[in-house]
C-alpha cells in the first residue's frame, strides 16, 4: 500500500462499505487502484476543469512557502479574489457557514502520527475541531468551526461568530480573505465555507459544549503527493473524498473542503468538489 500511495496523487479504492467507527483508524485497507478508475465521476479527465491537470504531484518543496506572513496571506487573497464561486440558494432554515482559519502551527502536537520534523511554529495551519463526544449529532467527527446561520447573517458573519464560540478566537470583517463553493450536505445544508486569516495566534480555548479538542492542521500537510483519496461506497455512484492526515484521513465534507482550499487558495486551481459524497455514517 504504501508502494502505490507514493506512485499517485489520486487513489480509489475497491467497492466496500465502512462505519463511523472507522473513521479516526488508518488509510482504508482496500486502495487498490491508480487514477482515472473507469465510471468515476470527478477522477475522470472530463469531468474537470482545465486548470485542475495539476491535480497531479506539484507539491512546493520548500516549507518556506508556508510560514505565516505578508506573503502567504496575498496569495491566498489574490487567488480566491480571482475564484469564481459557485454558490448554492439552498433552503430557508438550512443555511450553515465555516470557517478555514489561517493561524500558525504553535506547539501543536499533530495527530494520527503526523511528523513536525520539518515544522517551525511559525508555519501556517488551519484550525479543525474533533466535535464533542457527547452530542446527538456527528458526535468526535472532524469539523471546521462553524454552523446554522442566524436569521439575517450573511455567511462571514456566521463563520466569524462560530469561530469565536467555538474556538474563542475572535476576528473581524478585516480577516477575511474569501469564500471558497458552497457544499451541500446529505443532511440538505448548504453550507459557505469562508476564509479568514488569524496570523499568530498563541492561544485557542476549546468551547466543551461543541469542542472536543482543537487541532492546528498545517498546509503543508495538505499538500501530500498521495491527497486526496477517493473512496467507493455502495451508497452512491460518486467516491467519498479523504484527505490524508498523518496515518489518518479526514472525510468529507470537511475533507472535500480543505481540498479545494489547497487547491483554489494555495495553487490557484479552479478545482471544484461538490460532486464528492459523504461516508454513510455521516448521511444523518
């Protein structure tokens, strides 16, 4: 397995099914497969955009590209300035907005055996949460801090108000950056993710009512040669999208979204991911 994870960026694996249980434990054991699997809606060449060719390797060796600072946050900027958004209209009461938060690495320790070999404190991350064990709904899933829109709140206003509930981080209009396309969940939300930079943060308090933990994911580990991984359910004719994390994954829709966050903010790639499905224990 690990032979063919380093010789493609784009793996799928074999028609199965796995459970929620599954979902913090390691790669799916199935992969089997390398790119452009015949039937597959999103790895087949047609179904992409033209500047998506380099969804191939193209990884930024050099971590220096990644360190929190003036240059990062222009070419975020500039690259979803240039991205045209696909938006949804979605359904009253059923509108929710996240957050993808630049911040810088700190002291996190990573996870899933992730290495910071490489890393300074002062390179970039996104903040992700694990969810609160004990809720009724998506309880210990990764999540972006975010949720429901409030009754006349646009989605940077519900992003910037999640976030500090959440994470106790508290931003202004000023740190956004951008809005990435909207995705519509199993559950029927459409939900905006928006991009916000935070800059060096020492300090992030988890909320115990939502927040399980915290975790500082960096960019560079979003830039992997084998991300993402697409994976076949018996659910659904389109693959489920994971994004390698460590020794780990994290699926969609989270995954799907820090997907085109590489993709669109950090390359400039008009890549679009609403076409990817949800594992079936997220279909609630």
């Amino acid at each position: 397995m690990m032979e063919t994870r380093q010789r493609s960026a784009i793996l799928i694996r074999a028609r199965g099914s796995y459970s929620q249980d599954e979902h913090p434990g390691q790669f799916p054991e199935s992969v089997s497969c390398l790119i452009n699997p015949p039937g597959c809606r999103g790895s087949n060449r047609k179904d992409r955009n033209e500047t998506d060719e380099l969804i191939k390797p193209n990884i930024m060796e050099d971590n220096s590209s990644f360190i929190i600072g003036n240059e990062l946050q222009a070419l975020i900027r500039q690259h979803l300035k240039r991205f045209q958004v696909n938006a949804s209209q979605g359904t009253a009461g059923k509108r929710a907005a996240v957050a993808l938060t630049v911040v810088n690495v700190a002291d996190d320790p990573g996870v899933y055996g992730m290495s910071r070999e490489k890393l300074t404190k002062e390179h970039a991350a996104l903040i992700l949460t694990r969810r609160n064990p004990g809720l009724n709904h998506h309880a210990g899933q990764w999540a972006l801090p975010g949720g429901r829109n409030d009754e006349g709140e646009s989605p940077e206003e519900t992003a910037l108000r999640e976030l500090h509930e959440e994470v106790g981080l508290k931003l202004t209009q000023n740190s956004i950056l951008g809005r990435l396309d909207d995705f519509i969940t199993r559950s029927g939300f459409a939900i905006t993710p928006v991009v916000f930079w935070g800059g060096t943060v020492l300090e992030l308090i988890p909320n115990p009512a939502e927040v399980g933990s915290i975790h500082r994911i960096p960019i560079a580990e979003l830039m992997r040669e084998d991300a993402p991984i697409l994976d076949s359910i018996p659910e659904s004719e389109n693959p489920v999208l994971l994004m390698p994390i460590g020794q780990s994954w994290i699926a969609s829709p989270t995954g799907a979204i820090l997907y085109q966050f590489r993709e669109v903010a950090i390359h400039g790639r008009d890549t679009r991911v609403a076409h990817f499905e949800q594992p079936h224990f997220a279909w609630q």
